[in-house]
C-alpha cells in the first residue's frame, strides 16, 4: 500500500489547524479508508484531548525515532473508528527531538501501512512546519478570514512553493467563516481571500460554537450530523478523496428578510 | 435621511470594511512576496519620473504607478501621460 502523506498548516496558531486535523481524519475515515493522525507540534501535544485519547497515549513519535518502541505499539486506536489512529506527540521535549530526515522514513513507514496520514502542523515556519512538511506530498493550508492569518498563510504558500518536487498539491481551507459578517461588508469573502492568495480551494467551515464543545467533549464534531461545521469537514473529506463537491451555501441559512431585501435592491452584496 | 437610505441600499464600492481590509491585504502582500521595504516603491517612482521627465513634459496628475498581482507574481506598471517633448 501507499498512501497519501498530507500536512496541515497555517503559519499562524490558534486559527484551528489541530481541530481541522482532527475533524478531516475522523471524516476520511468515516468514508471507509484507513488513516493515521500525526501530532507533530512536539512539546506541545494537543491532538490527543481533541480525539478524546488523552488517557490511552503510552509512547509517543520521539519515543519511536528514538527506537524505544515499535511505531505500532505507539499508534493509538480511535474509540469509535478501528481504521483511524494517532500518533502522538511527545509532551515533554521540543522541536530538535525530530530531524528532517527521521520524518521522511516516519512518512514512508505510515503510508505502507495507512491510506491517509494527516500530519499536524506545528504553527511557526522554523524547524518544527519544516520537519512536519519533510515527509508531506501535499498539503492542506488552513487560515480563518482575518488579515494577520491570510498574511501567514500567504508565507507558508511561499514556502511550499519552494518545495514544488516533493509537494505536489496544496489547497486552502477557510475556516471560522462568518457568512453575516461578509455579508455587511465588515469581512473578507471567500472569493476575496482566494483571489489575494491565488490558491485552489478545499473547503470552507462556518464558525460553530458547536467546535468547541465538541472540543470539551473529545468527540471530533465531523462524526456529528445536522452541525454545519462538521458537514463542511465531511465534504473536506470527500473532495481530498477526489469527489467533485460543490461548497456548500453558507449564505442562505444566515440571511435574514432585511438582507433578503438589500440583495433585491442591490444583487452585488453578497448574502 | 433619504440619502442615507440610499447608501446603505446601495454602498458605495471601496467604501466599506471589506474592501479596506482586501485593498491592505493586496498591497502588504505584494510588499511581502517582494520582500521591499516600505518606501522603496515612492523612491522608485520619484526617480522614474525624473528621468522620464527630463525628456518629456509630463502630466503629473494623471501619472499611474502600481504594482499588480496576477498569480502571486507581481508586475510593475507605470503609465506616464506625455504633454510633448523637451528638446
């Protein structure tokens, strides 16, 4: 088997890389394929509360560079899917624990055994993004529609870019969209962020209060149904998957009857 | 009051948050991507328009100096109205 080796990242934190990472890899494997997750912001492991494995980690990715165990002793298996592990980050050392190169045969192990391995990006784009793009083929860039996060993503695009041979593919996901905001012209669009940033679109997911409770909960919400977010998290999968599926219509659930009014008067506000 | 009306049925282009923060964002970019310095471009300019201006008379006004996107690659486009030349 090999699978496909995919990193995400952002350049800037906080703007939801480690919940997309683990919202995609429940979604994907919810699809039927198999996938490793990869928390690779060492020193500050984060991915496991977000899956609820927290209590189950034993040894962690610098356990198995270091060879004190088997990478499959290391994998812990979801609660709910069998197809979907994680490999955790190690909490107590930092970013140096891991080369370059120790990622690339890490990548190339992983994709032998799993169809998607989801490698979670540290924020950043010292040591720590370029070891966790080592051993990537594609990569997903996440940014939410705030300038300082479109301004970093823009940098890591640059980065890529420079790594055209071993990343062949990167597409955008917009998250923390605030349909109502764009819509008052208070806020970049979609189409406004896409056209600054010249990249190809994967996804776009609302802001939901419901990410966070299911933060709280250690229940990814894609595995959720009638929550916007994590329908927008399940169509992610299904494009990475090469299904063709439209961007769901973000506007119309939000628009209120004076918005309704405004865009009979004026079509070129967006509602 | 009819007037106000007016303009929030009907916004003005570039007159609104959205369009400050897509107009900022494309001029920092275009900065970043070059890796220029703030400055850099008005320095440019100034010196461009002084060598054209030793041979023709200009329109200042209505001179136009950009730096355009397409693609992440940017171009440099410079457009010098030209009143007649000097001898």
């Amino acid at each position: 088997m090999s699978g496909r080796v995919i990193v995400i990242t952002s350049g800037k934190g906080g703007v939801g890389k480690t919940t997309a990472s683990a919202n995609i890899g429940v979604a994907l494997a919810s699809t039927g394929v198999s996938v490793a997750l990869v928390d690779m912001d060492i020193g500050l492991r984060n991915l496991d509360i977000l899956m609820g494995l927290e209590n189950r980690v034993v040894y962690n990715l610098v356990d198995v560079v270091e060879e004190r165990c088997k990478l499959r002793q290391a994998l812990v298996k979801d609660k709910k899917l069998p197809n979907l592990s994680l490999l955790p980050a190690a909490q107590t050392r930092d970013k140096s624990a891991v080369n370059a190169e120790q990622m690339k045969a890490l990548c190339g192990e992983l994709k032998s055994m799993y169809d998607f391995v989801l490698v979670d990006s540290p924020a950043g784009i010292e040591q720590g993004f370029q070891n966790a793009v080592a051993g990537a083929d594609e990569a997903i860039v996440i940014t939410t529609p705030e300038m300082s996060a479109v301004r970093d993503a823009d940098r890591i695009i640059g980065l890529l870019e420079a790594r055209k041979d071993e990343i062949k593919e990167y597409r955008l996901v917009l998250n923390r969209y605030r349909p109502t905001m764009v819509a008052n012209n208070d806020m970049m669009s979609v189409d406004d962020v896409l056209e600054i940033l010249s990249v190809k679109l994967l996804g776009v997911v609302p802001e939901d209060e419901d990410i966070i409770i299911s933060t709280n909960k250690g229940e990814p919400i894609s595995g959720t149904d009638n929550i916007r977010a994590g329908l927008a998290y399940r169509n992610i999968a299904r494009r990475i998957r090469g299904e063709d599926v439209a961007i769901m219509d973000l506007e119309s659930k939000n628009s209120t009857w004076i918005n309704k009014i405004v865009s009979f008067f004026n079509p070129t506000v967006r509602v | 009051m009819q007037m106000q009306i007016f303009n929030w049925l009907f916004p003005a282009k570039g007159d609104d948050v959205r369009s400050t923060a897509k107009d900022r964002m494309r001029s920092m970019l275009t900065h970043d991507r070059l890796e220029l310095p703030a400055g850099r471009l008005e320095t440019l300019e100034e010196e461009l328009m002084a060598v054209v201006g030793r041979y023709f008379e200009l329109d200042k006004d209505t001179t136009h100096f950009d730096l355009q996107q397409y693609e992440r690659r940017a171009s440099l486009i410079a457009n010098f109205r030209l009143l007649r030349s000097k001898c």
